[in-house]
C-alpha cells in the first residue's frame, strides 16, 4: 500500500502535487509537514523544470534522481516522531532513533572540502550520481514560488529609495533590470507595489510567459524602444508599471549605456553564479542555448563569460553616469572579474548597501505556508499579523497589497520581513490560531537562507564586512546547530546557493506550529535563537547597530560584556 501512495504523490513528475486538508499521509504533522513541502517544491505552479527535479536558480534541485525523490517520500510516510532522517545530497541515507525534540530531517546539500570547492569538481562528482546543487530553498523543501524573495525584493527597493531619494516610495522613479526567473521574477512586482517604473530583460520566452500569467509582470514590449517608452511615460505620470522585454541583457545593457540613458536603479538578477545552466550568451541564440552546453561546455561557460564582462561593463558606466548601481547577489561581478574585469566590484552588492542596518537587528524574511491549502487560512494569518505590529509601516504596507496582488503558487504562502522578538511573537500568534480553529490546519514558519545570521557568503551577505570576517563560514554552521537544539522541525545546511560553488555556505530551519503546547515551546525558541544569531553576528563584527539591539534584547553575549 505504501508503494502505491508513493506512486500516487510523485511517481509523475509532470503533475507532483502537495497533498492538501487535514488528512496525514504520515505518521504525524511533524513528518507531514516536510512531506507536503518537499513536494511543494516541485509542483508545476511552483518548480521550474519539476521533470528534472530543478525548483529554480538554474539547477538548484528537491532531490537528486527520481528514485531518490521516491525513497525520500517512502521514508517520510514511516518516520517516527522520535527518529530523524538524514539527507545527504538530495538522497536519503539513514534514520537513526533521536528523540522528539530533535529535527525530524537533517539535510546537507553540494557540501565539498575547500580545496575541491569548484564548479567543474562539483560537474564531475554531479555527473556520476554523487551530489547535488541545492541552491538555498530548492534542497531544504522551502522554497515557495517567486513570493518567496519578494518582499525583500520590496524590501530592497524601498532601502534604496529611503537613501537616495529620501522616501520609500518610487512612484515617478525608473529601474532597469535583468532576469525573470525563480528569484529574478520577484523585480517587477516589488517595484510596481512600492511604485516604480520598470524595465525587465529576459531571454527565456516562458519566463515571461510565467510572469505575466501569475500577475508579476504587467506588460510585454515589442521591442527596445517601446519597453523604453512605456516605461518613461508611466514614470513621468507617477504610475507603476513593469514590462518585460524579450532580449539578451548582455546586449541590452551596454546599448542602453552607450545611448547614455538615465535610470534611478540599475541592477540585474539573471542566475549567473551558474555561467554554464543560468545565464545565456548574447552570440548564442537562446533556442541553441541548450545544445552548445550539452555538446561543448568549455565552450558555452567561456562565452558566457564574455557576456558577463560587457553586461557588467555597462552596469559600471551607468555608475560612472550617475545611476545608483549595484549587485543583487548572483556573483554577476564576481563571474567578470574572473574572467578579466578588474573594474567589476565598482559598484556594491545590495546587502552593505541597504540591508545590513536591518541585518544588525535581526530582521530578515520570514516566510509559511498553509498545509491545508486554503487560502482563508493564509487571509487569518494576515489580520493577525496587521494587529500584532501595528507600528511597522513596510509590513502594514506589505499586507495591504499583498492579498490582492500576490498570486499562490502551489501551497498558499506567504513573507514578510520581522526582527528579533517579532518573529517569535508572530510564530506564538500563528500557532495560537492552528490550536483556535482559526487556521484549519498546521502552518509551517520557515526563511529564506538569505538571513541575517545564516550565511558566509563574501559576494553577497557578508561582502564588506566591518571586521574584514566577510569570509567565516563558522557562523551558518551555529547557526545549523542552535536551530537543531532549538527543536526546528528540520535544518538544512548549503553550499553554494545564489552565488555558485565556492563562494557561499547557508543554513535553513523550518518549524511546524501545529497548535500543541509542544510547538509553542519550539517556536519560541527556534524564532528567538535564529534571529539572535543575526544580532549576535553582527554585534561580534562590530556593528553599533547590532550592539544596540543586543543590549535591548538583553542578549548574553561572553565577548562582548558591554552589550
């Protein structure tokens, strides 16, 4: 019988979808829960290429083979509230008795000894069945559909608003950008809510496709000008629009910059930490993309290198212009500057530029999802939320438009972006309506890896680090272990993700609020302990910002004694 649910759950990857109501397949919700996002991750609303396991990030996969995927779920629908299962790589190899407070899934994805922490390595050992590319959320089942980056997308664009133009609010304000993929899709909706004018470049036909059918993207141009013109007529009446223009970035970017034109921000999230699956060279027509990378990948990743250099190329001349430039965290300066820009760091990455203020507090995404599939529930999550912080103007702002902007996919979801404290309030609040009634059934509370205390990644969450650490990978690694004594449901630990390998090493947690006094007691602790690891990291670097919040929160810090 067991077979044939398996079967039933994932044996097409076509049509994998995640089981809804309040009927457990599994033993428990403990188990439930990471069942149902496991297959969530590769729902076809949700995963870009489910067929070959990929959720998004170029091959950032759920699981490593199909087989791998059926033993996973096999062991999922058995597992004990006392035992845990380890995860190796996407493949499924021990579950050993723990105890009820332990994780119910340990999880390790694309982890290499430094020494052999490159990409063809990583092709190799790939190549013959050994590991897997688990990006950040795709290998640690948590990933929920483009939302899943967009408030801080938002959150982004707003920070940058608030430092160059003194307001949070873009309406009369241009953005050019490039990339409408899993993460890179967010852009468009992100401006429009917080009210810019938006140019999108995207060479993959179905992306855009995607974008317009989920309501992120307004409008497609027919062609350079038109997308041009669109956008300066909707910035010049104050109204937000995005549109989408079907075309290579690296040939857009540098003809934009030569004709000299002006836009507020300018940046760019095509997936190229992956120059070989995420980013297509402009000589190379995208219907033939495919082809050179299966028949001559030294080849394709060189090209793709090249355009790299003059896509970066024109986002420093439009710096030197006058546009507030920077990077969104896909190595994009990191790939040019190996391949022989030395100019590519001229412009910063997003986080020192507008988001480590809110790191220092402890503030990053946090993120659920509704295992009944209802929407009402994830709609009395929303008021709840709306009451809990009434002070928060982003997050009230955030939760007005959200309902009625944002579309599902897969599992109902939901993000916002909350600080220490906040986040183990708000994961009390939800729990508190599981127990009511009020939310039908268990919610799972989880984050992006991108967090404020969960990565070391040079590139991009710790470029420019006050105390030169930008480099230690100790931190995503306590914070993996603190979230596993807090009592998380399961913890992942990445290499990796959002900026290729060798260059980052992240750390998730998600936590199930099932409506028990059990789950209460996690919640506090796993919602206090993950985002004091934020403040903690922060404060350790230096950072007054983080020192305060530190001293608020009365954290116990032995180094730091004046905290």
């Amino acid at each position: 019988m067991t077979d044939v649910l398996v079967e039933e759950l994932c044996g097409d990857l076509s049509s994998i979808r995640a089981p809804r109501g309040s009927t457990l397949n599994a033993r428990s919700w403990q188990t439930e829960a990471p069942l149902r996002m496991l297959l969530n991750n590769l729902d076809p609303e949700v995963a870009e290429h489910p067929e070959r396991l990929v959720v998004y990030g170029g091959s950032g996969r759920a699981a490593r083979s199909h087989q791998a995927l059926r033993d996973i779920v096999r062991t999922l629908l058995r597992l004990g509230d006392d035992e845990t299962l380890l995860v190796q790589s996407g493949k499924p190899v021990a579950v050993f008795r723990t105890g009820e407070w332990a994780p119910r899934v340990l999880i390790a994805n694309s982890l290499l000894v430094p020494r052999w922490a490159t990409w063809d390595e990583f092709r190799r050992l790939e190549a013959e069945g050994l590991t897997m590319f688990g990006q950040m959320t795709a290998g640690s089942w948590i990933y929920i559909g483009t939302q899943g980056i967009l408030q801080g997308t938002y959150q982004t664009f707003a920070a940058a608003g608030e430092l160059h133009f003194g307001s949070a609010d873009l309406s009369g304000r241009t953005i050019l950008t490039a990339g409408l993929g899993g993460m890179g899709g967010a852009q468009p909706l992100a401006a429009t809510m917080a009210g810019a004018a938006i140019l999108c470049v995207e060479v993959d036909p179905s992306r855009i496709e995607r974008r317009l059918e989920t309501r992120y993207l307004d409008e497609v141009a027919d062609s350079l000008d038109d997308g041009l013109a669109r956008v300066r007529g909707a910035a010049a009446e104050g109204r937000a629009l995005s549109v989408g223009l079907l075309a290579n970035a690296a040939s857009v970017f540098p003809e934009l910059a030569a004709r000299g034109e002006q836009f507020d921000l300018v940046t760019d999230q095509t997936a190229a930490h992956d120059p070989l699956t995420g980013y297509v060279p402009a000589e190379v027509p995208f219907e033939e993309a495919e082809a050179l990378r299966a028949r001559d990948p030294e080849a394709y990743v060189r090209l793709a290198r090249e355009s790299i250099v003059a896509h970066v190329r024109a986002m420093t001349e439009f710096a030197r212009a006058g546009c507030h430039v920077f990077d969104y965290g896909n190595n994009l300066r990191g790939e040019a500057r190996d391949a022989g820009f030395e100019d590519a760091f001229a412009y910063p990455g997003f986080v020192p530029a507008y988001i480590r203020p809110l790191f220092c507090r402890g503030i990053g995404p946090f993120r659920w999802a509704v295992l009944s599939g209802d929407p009402a529930d994830i709609d009395a999550i929303d008021r709840e939320l709306t009451a809990l912080f009434p002070d928060d103007v982003l997050l009230q702002r955030w939760l007005a438009l959200a309902p009625g902007r944002v579309a599902f996919q897969g599992l109902p979801a939901r993000i916002c972006w909350l600080g220490y404290g906040d986040r183990a309030k708000a994961g009390s609040a939800i729990n508190e309506l599981v127990r009511s009634g009020a939310v039908s059934a268990p919610v799972v509370i989880g984050r992006d890896h991108l967090d404020a205390g969960s990565v070391a990644s040079p590139y991009r969450e710790t470029e420019a680090m006050r105390d030169g650490s930008d480099a230690i990978a100790d931190w995503p690694i306590l914070n993996a272990l603190v979230n596993v004594a807090a009592g998380a449901t399961w913890v992942s630990v990445h290499h990796g993700g959002g900026v290729g390998i060798g260059n980052s090493i992240h750390a998730g947690m998600v936590v199930v609020a099932d409506g028990t006094d059990a789950a209460a007691e996690r919640l506090q602790r796993v919602l206090t302990s993950d985002p004091g690891m934020g403040v903690t990291r922060h404060a350790d670097a230096g950072y007054d910002e983080a020192l305060a919040a530190a001293r608020e929160h009365a954290l116990d810090l032995p180094s730091l004694p004046s905290a």
